[in-house]
C-alpha cells in the first residue's frame, strides 16, 4: 500500500530547496496527497516555458520518461528536471507494479507539475535556448502572414501579366496571320486586275471592263472588313479580362467551399465514432440487466425451494407427533398442512422455463 509520511515530504522539500535555491530562480510548491502521493510544483525556474505551456496554466511532467515525454521544454532544462524526479524518489522509492495484470505495488505516487491551475508558472530568468518570446512570435506570424499576401498580390499580378502578355501575342499572331492573308489576297487580286487588264487590251470589251470595277469594290469592302475585325478585338479585351477576373474568383469559392465540406467530413466521422461508442456502452447496460434479471429470477426459486423446505421439516414434526400419539393410543391426530407447492409453478434456470411441481 502506497504511504509517505509528513517527514518524508519535509526531507524531500529541503533537498529541493537546498539544490534549486532561490537566488537561482527557483521556487516549488512541495505536500503530501492522501497520505500516499507527493505533489512537487515548480512555480518558479530560470526558463522560459510559455512554448511549453502554450495557452495553459500548468502542465503536468512524466516522471518516468522525462527525458522523452516532457515536449517542448529547453533541452538544458532535461537535466534539472531528472534531478526533481531523483529527489523525489530518495525516500526509499521504489514501484513493483505489472500492469499487465492490474498489479499495483509501490512505495509512495509522485506527481511533478510546472505551475498551478491557480499559480501560473513565472519565468525568473533568459534561459530560453533561442526560443522566441510571444511578442517576438506574433511578430514573426504577422510578418508571415503579410509576405503571404504580398507573395499571393505578386503571383496574381504575374497570372494577369501572363494572361495579358498571352493575349497580346495572341492579337499579334492574328494580326499578322490577319495581314498575311491580307497581302495574299491583294496579290492574288492584282492577278486578276493584271488578268483583266490583259484580257482589255486583248478584247477591249465593255463586259471586262464592267468585271474590273467589280473586282475593286470587293477588295475594298475586305479591307473594310479586316480593320472591323481588328476594333472588334480591341473592344472586346477588357471584358475577356474582366471575365479571368470571374473565372479565378469563382474558383476561390469552390476551393473555400471544398475546405468547408472536408471539415464536415471530420466531424460526421467524429460523430460516428461517438455513436459507436454508445451503442457499445447500451449493449453492455442491456446485458447487465439481463444478468440481473436471471439473478433475480434464481433467487426467487431459491426463496420457494426454501419455503417448500420449511413446510417439509414442519409436515414431518407434525408426523412424528401424531406417530407418537397413535403410539399412545390418541385418536385425534392433527393433519399436515397442505404442499405449498402443489399447483404452483418452479422456474427452470437450466431449461429457462416454468415448470409445474
């Protein structure tokens, strides 16, 4: 059986503040718990501890794997924190429990903590191994956050510098396919005008000449066409902008909206599993009840097995009296009662029904 005395914990309190003094910057809460645990609270050391403690007043320590189970605190602090555990454990200390069998067998409980849920842990000195203060972090996350959405501004105003710069040698390479059909078809109709022109000085014929200026007043409404076609471009490239614009924001929705259903996803598993657990817990109520149940109904077949019983051993005094009133020769003889058993029913735990006697 776990036990420590008020002496013991008196001893432990000394060699603490003997080894961690005050000038040193450090402070502890030392008592007793149930007369079979000792409470060790560091209220104040030379560390900082807030990435440590993070939002939370105290933290509790792993006495039996410091080293590798206490996250988070300055490396130098490893070692002073093995030597509260040695102290701690100096009162003939010792813990044969196997929990592997639920056996529990050790000389006194040892519970470590760093601050109080009602005495927050003070830092009394710089001895941080570099980690940053929590200014110094929201300064460090505020200028993340800020080279994120600088970083964001300059890919979005590359993603429309390529868009445009993608547009513009688009324009150019219609432009100048634009113009190279252009110039085809000017030399193919100075082809025909020259062919024309031939065929006037050959034939001299009003019906060439008619087909000529024909021919001219088609090129010209080509050309007409082709710079109609060039406004119509320039027209529309504020919309095709403003509709990439559209396109990229529609496509912030459906991401954030992604995001939002994951998230769902988590908790309706979470939720899942929180009902599997109560399934579990009402199946195991269920065959507790009918445990109870059968126990119940044993018992009350014991109760008229007992009854019977009782009217059993009264039946056989009353026969042994009226056997020895006969004996004497008396003629009023008393009857036995009658079988409390008779047209009743016993239940059968072995067959799980009723029976008749």
């Amino acid at each position: 059986m776990a036990y420590i005395t008020k002496e013991e914990v008196l001893s432990i309190r000394k060699q603490l503040t003997t080894e961690f003094s005050k000038k040193e910057g450090w402070k502890f809460s030392v008592r007793k718990n149930h007369n079979s645990e000792v409470v060790v609270v560091i209220l104040q050391a030379p560390y900082n501890l807030e990435a440590f403690l993070g939002e939370e007043s105290y933290k509790t320590l792993n006495t039996y794997n410091g080293t590798h189970s206490n996250k988070g605190l300055p490396v130098s602090m490893f070692q002073d924190v093995q030597k509260i555990i040695t102290i701690m454990k100096s009162q003939n200390w010792f813990d044969k429990s196997d929990s592997m069998t639920d056996y529990f067998h050790t000389a006194y409980y040892l519970d470590l903590k760093v601050g109080e849920w009602d005495k927050k842990f003070v830092s009394t000195g710089n001895n941080n191994e570099g980690q940053p203060t929590q200014k110094e972090k929201e300064d460090a996350d505020f200028e993340t956050l800020l080279n994120e959405k600088v970083a964001a501004r300059e890919a979005k105003e590359t993603l429309e510098a390529v868009e445009l710069s993608a547009f513009q040698e688009a324009q150019a390479d219609r432009a100048e396919q634009d113009e190279l059909i252009h110039q085809v078809e000017v030399q193919e109709d100075m082809a025909a005008l020259e062919e024309i022109y031939q065929t006037l000085e050959d034939q001299d014929s009003l019906d060439s000449m008619i087909e000529f200026f024909n021919l001219e007043e088609t090129f010209t409404a080509a050309d007409i066409d082709r710079q109609e076609a060039q406004a119509h471009q320039e027209a529309t490239k504020p919309q095709l902008l403003n509709i990439l614009d559209q396109v990229e924001s529609q496509l912030l929705a459906v991401l954030a909206k992604v995001e939002n259903l994951k998230a769902v996803q988590v908790e309706n598993q979470t939720l899942k599993e929180q009902l599997a657990a109560l399934k579990a817990e009402n199946k195991a109520l269920r065959d507790q009840n009918k445990h109870l149940t059968a126990q119940q109904t044993a018992l009350e077949a014991i109760q008229i097995e007992n009854k019977a019983l009782k009217v059993s051993i009264k039946n056989s005094t009353r026969l042994m009296e009226m056997a020895a009133n006969s004996l004497n020769g008396k003629e009023d003889q008393p009857k036995p009662d009658q079988d409390p058993l008779e047209n009743t029913k016993i239940f059968s735990i072995s067959k799980g029904t009723w029976l008749k006697k």
